[in-house]
C-alpha cells in the first residue's frame, strides 16, 4: 500500500517532535497496557501448566506449554460440544439476519404498501426495550412452543432483534432508485430486482451486521443460561461459567477454557478489524 | 375477490419481503413485551398459568419490601456503579480520544485496535478475568499491594469494598465505542476552525476547550446514553465476580430480576422489576430526545 511510506515520511519530518507528543504516547501505550492487562495474565496463566490454585507469585510470562489445555479437552466431556453449539447459535442467528434483515430493510426503505409506517414504527418501538423485560414471557413462550434445553430455543429470540432492519432500511434508502426501475422494465421478477439489484449494493452494511450479530450471540450469556440445561447442549459462555463451579480446584482447566472461549472472536476481530471500526461508526458495534 | 388480487398483484411481494422477520418478531419480542406488562399485575405458576393480583400494584409492593428492600438497595448499587463508570468511560474516551486525533494514520488505528480488542471478548470474560485481578489469594491487585508493602484487600469478599472493585473493574475497562465514535466525531471538525483559532493566538489547549468539546456534543450525549443504559442493565460483570452477592453489597436490578425470575421462579415480582427497568431507561432515551432537538449544525 502507498499510503504506508506517506504517512510514515509524514511522521518523520513534517512533525516536530514535541514533549507534548511524547507524553501523549506514554499516556496512550499505558492505558493500552492496563487495558490489554487482564486478558494477557489469563492467556499467560492458561499456556503455563497449573493443576492447583495459580502461584502467589503472578506467572507474567507464559511457558507456552499446552498440558492445561490436554486436561480441558480430556477432562472436561463436553468443551467441545460447547464450541461446536456456540458456532451453530452464532452462525445461525447471523445466517438469518443477513438474509431476512436486508429484505425487511428494502420492503421498508424502498416499497410502499398499505401499513408499512405503522409496522416500521412497532418494530422501532421495541428497540429499545431491554432484554431483561421480555425474559420471563421468553421462557413462558419458549417452553410451550417445545424450545426448551435447545439451540432452536436460543437462536430464535435473537431473529426476532430488529436493530439489523433498521440498520439494513437506514443504507438502503440511500441507494439510487433508478436500477430497480430499468430492471423492472426489462421485465425483472420482484425477487429478482431484490437479489441481483440491492443485494450486490448492500455488502458493506451487511458485513457490518453480520459481525455485529456474530460476535453478539457468540458472547451471548444471560438468555442461554436460562434456556439451556443439560450440559451437553450449553454454549460455551454458560459451559465455562460453569467450569468454575466444576473445578474450583484446577485452575489450569478454568484458565485455559475462558481463553478458548475468548480467542476465536479476538483471531476474528484481527483479521476483520477495518470492519468492527466500521461497525461502530455505523452504531452497529457497542464496547 | 378481483379486489383482493389486485392488492395482493401490487403489493403482495412487499408483505412476503416482510414476513419472515414480522413473524420471529410477533412471537419473539412484541408478545414477550405485551405479555410481560400483564405478568407484572399477576401472579404466575408454571402450573396454574395467571391470576390477577389484588390491590393491582401488589408485585410492586413485594419488589420493593422483600428481603427488607433489598430491591432499594440493588436500585442504588446499580445508580452509583452507573455514575462512576460513565463519567469515567466518558472521559476517559474524550481524552484517548484527543490523544489519539493528531498521531499518523497508522498509530490511531493501532491504539484503536489495542482498545477495541477487549471488547470483542464477552462480558462474562472480561468478568473472569477481573475475578482472578482481585482474587483475594493469588490476585495481581494483592500482589502489587505486597509489592508496595500494604495489607491485601479482600477485593471481592468484603461487603464494603466489594462494589467499588466491580465498578473499578468497569471504570478499568477502555470503553472502546467512545474512543473510535469521539475520534470519528473530531476527524470530521473542518481544519479552517482550528487555523482560524490559531490565528488568534489559541494554544492547542484552548482550540480543545472551545472547539473540539463543543462540536462533539451530539457525540458525548448519544455515548452517554448507550452507556447510562448498558450500565443500567449490568449483569455477567455482577454474576461471575460476586457470585454470592456478598450480603447483598453488589446486587444489581439485573441480578435481582433474575434472582426472583429464575431462582425463585416469582414472574410476577420479577416482571414488576423489570418495569421498573424499562421506566427508568425510557427516561434516559426521553432525555436524549428532548436534548437532541438543540443539538449544534456545522
């Protein structure tokens, strides 16, 4: 990329060096440090083997050794079956999303049909409605319709989260009009004009959304927790809550579960960063 | 009948488009809220379904006298933890913010990075690994007092400290959102202010204080909201920390919620909680909504 040597000439001669940029990097690379802090001590005690309570003496840097890890996968029956349930809840819930969000999105920015502001302004009401109030009719609903201890009865209430229409309407609108209108003179299906016309325009919001939803129901904890039972079906947030509970004795399980727990969404912000920034600036991501 | 096919001919594929998130949504959010406004005026069992409570307000009552008022208590645990950290979070995003704004483009995205980076990992994580920071025994937090020659501190366990190292905790924690919104917010300020300010003789200083504060307001009110409200429901930071609750010390509105709900299996009194919840955030939005309306053009 050119932008690279630009920027770095830049840096080296139009900028004076100044105390003031100094003590702004110190500020800025400790407060990095303290903030990165608590997730590295965790990394570091997991790669160090710790069958009993961790030393009193802070393990700062990692021996690289993977023996809790071998304990975890052996130990534990069902870590992987935790993984593999909270990739199919994740992966479901964005799978959804992505489709029928940026189809309710274009029905709403684009059609007009008998109803659609009164439903639009439904749908936005409830925005703002925490979770936690919907919570018990969830389960008294859950229950009846048989979703109880499932991943169908975790991963259908979060279809029903309406954040993605309102963020696929607001990026369609400013779409131009005029394709759709020459592909329906040519004779267009209306699914059609949706699918090979909108669909191709909308990629960046739709990446946006999906890793919003991805990351979100990966991380997704307190309605799980209340849906799920058995341990083979928990995902991984409530199997390692639960892990401490279970081996309040090994620490090396504890660590190295709550650290392939976070690392799959941390590999996937680094590879995806430009778009979780893009994310937040479009209010899709919060932190 | 010709009518009806005429309608559906026009706009038939406009409600298919709609349907399948309609659905999820009827069933999955608009009648839990429905249903949850009823619940709070009932008493609910899973095996007699729900009998109207008499007087009406009885749910509120309860949630509020129970267990000596602990529900009060949780109200203002869940009040200060919220003060503190979004003044904090505030703060501290506007003023990483500033720092961040003037370096080259590739040091602003790699500090973005190293503060974004905790925030992809869940709450109930981030909690964890706080949990081992302040753990009483092998902790880091006692460590450095060791170090430093103090008595360790019973982060966690005493009930007198044990919301302040949760909330330290938060406070602790870089709130990402703000910094890359607040920087977002100062890039699109037009250079002519600052040369104009310069001009007139503002140190860097003063440009800040009268420029920068003042054109990001719209910003700071929208970050204050999304984190009065996400504080406002603060839970797994809560649950994985303080299991037990210590006392009651660090009980929260969430917490209480899903004590009653789902420990105590009490929907009505849970529900009525819940209200009380979504009263005051609806207060919170209506704030903004007021405040918006004179908000700054430039």
């Amino acid at each position: 990329m050119s932008a690279y040597p630009l920027s770095r000439r830049r840096w080296l001669t139009a900028r004076r060096p100044r105390p003031g940029r100094l003590v702004a990097l110190s500020v800025l690379i400790g407060v990095a440090i303290v903030a990165l802090f608590p997730m590295y001590w965790l990394f570091a005690n997991a790669l160090t083997p710790i069958t009993d309570t961790p030393p009193l003496t802070p393990i700062l840097l990692p021996a690289f050794q993977f023996d809790n890890f071998q304990r975890l996968f052996g130990g534990t029956r069902y870590y992987l079956n935790w993984m593999l349930n909270s990739l199919v809840v994740a992966l479901g819930t964005t799978a959804w999303h992505i489709l029928f969000d940026a189809l309710a999105g274009y029905a709403f920015a684009k059609r007009s049909f008998p109803g659609r502001d009164l439903l639009f302004a439904v749908l936005l009401s409830t925005l703002m409605v925490p979770i936690h109030v919907t919570l018990i009719p969830l389960y008294l609903i859950s229950r009846s319709l048989g979703l109880m201890d499932s991943l169908l009865g975790v991963i259908l209430p979060g279809t029903a989260n309406v954040f993605g229409i309102f963020l696929m309407r607001q990026y369609i609108k400013t779409l131009p009009t005029e394709m759709e209108e020459a592909a329906r003179i040519d004779g267009c299906s209306e699914p059609r004009v949706f699918w090979s016309i909108i669909l191709p325009l909308c990629k960046p919001a739709m990446a946006a959304l999906a890793i919003f939803t991805f990351v979100r129901y990966w991380n997704d904890f307190l309605w799980p927790l209340i849906i799920l039972n058995r341990p083979q079906n928990y995902t991984l947030t409530v199997g390692v809550a639960n892990l401490q509970a279970e081996f309040m004795t090994d620490w090396g399980v504890i660590f190295s579960g709550a650290t392939m727990a976070a690392l799959p969404m941390i590999i996937f912000f680094l590879a995806f960063q430009k778009y979780f920034i893009e994310g937040v600036r479009m209010g899709a991501l919060k932190g | 009948m010709t009518n009806l096919r005429r309608f559906l001919r026009r706009h038939g594929w406009s409600y298919a488009f709609i349907l399948p998130s309609l659905l999820t949504f009827v069933i999955f959010t608009l009648a839990p809220v429905i249903w949850a406004l009823l619940i709070s005026f009932q008493k609910y069992s899973l095996t007699r379904g729900g009998q109207w409570v008499s007087p009406f307000y009885q749910n509120f009552v309860v949630a509020f006298t129970q267990l000596n008022g602990v529900f009060v208590q949780a109200i203002g645990n869940t009040l200060i933890y919220t003060l503190v950290t979004v003044t904090a979070h505030i703060t501290i995003g506007l003023v990483l913010a500033s720092l961040i704004q003037p370096l080259s483009n590739w040091l602003r995205t790699f500090f973005r990075a190293a503060y974004y980076l905790p925030a992809v990992t869940s709450a109930l994580i981030i909690g964890m690994t706080w949990a081992y920071i302040f753990n009483a025994q092998w902790g880091f937090a006692n460590y450095l007092l060791r170090l430093a020659g103090l008595a360790p501190v019973r982060w966690l366990s005493d009930p007198d400290i044990a919301l302040a190292s949760v909330t330290l905790s938060a406070v602790l924690t870089v709130p990402a959102t703000a910094v890359v919104l607040f920087s977002a917010a100062m890039g699109s300020i037009p250079r002519e202010y600052y040369e104009a300010a310069e001009l007139d003789g503002a140190n860097p200083i003063q440009q800040w204080r009268h420029i920068t504060v003042p054109l990001i307001k719209s910003t700071t009110l929208y970050l204050v909201v999304i984190y009065t409200i996400a504080s406002f429901e603060v839970f797994e930071r809560v649950y994985v920390m303080v299991p037990s609750g210590v006392a009651n010390s660090t009980q929260t509105i969430v917490t209480q919620i899903y004590n009653n709900g789902f420990k105590d299996l009490n929907f009505g009194v849970a529900s009525a909680q819940a209200l009380v919840l979504f009263v005051m955030i609806a207060a919170v939005a209506a704030v903004q909504f007021r405040l918006l309306r004179s908000d700054v053009e430039y």
